[in-house]
C-alpha cells in the first residue's frame, strides 16, 4: 500500500538526486509544494501525481475570510 507521502526512494526516482537540497531545488523549480520535518522532505503522492499530469496545483492564499458570514 502506497503511503501518502512519498518514500525516500520515490523521491529520489522523481527528482534524480539523493541530495536534499538538490530534490529541494527539483521540487521548487516545478512548483511541486513539499514540506521537511525531521531532515525529511514530505512531497504529497496525489499534489505529485497532479502535477506530473499537467493539473496546475495552486498554493493556498489562506482562508476565504470574505466568504465568512
């Protein structure tokens, strides 16, 4: 079973390096959003999967405040 995130050996098979701060550089130069925790990139599988398919993945502006009644 696939997790959410993806593994390590994803990432590296995604982007082509091992380093972080070249898969980092990877990750930006395409907009793919990813968060590090622990020395750890989180790059989401469906924000990927999207993004590989040419789905334009925007980054959150915040809540619609103007939308609250």
């Amino acid at each position: 079973m696939s997790g959410i995130v993806l593994s390590p050996d994803e990432l590296l098979d995604l982007t082509g390096f091992k380093q972080p701060a070249k898969q980092r550089a990877w990750l930006d130069e395409r907009r793919i959003p990813y968060r590090c925790e622990g020395g750890r990139i989180l790059a989401s599988r469906i924000t990927v999967e999207r993004r590989l398919c040419g789905v334009d993945v925007p980054k959150s502006r915040g809540p619609n405040l103007a939308a609250v009644s």
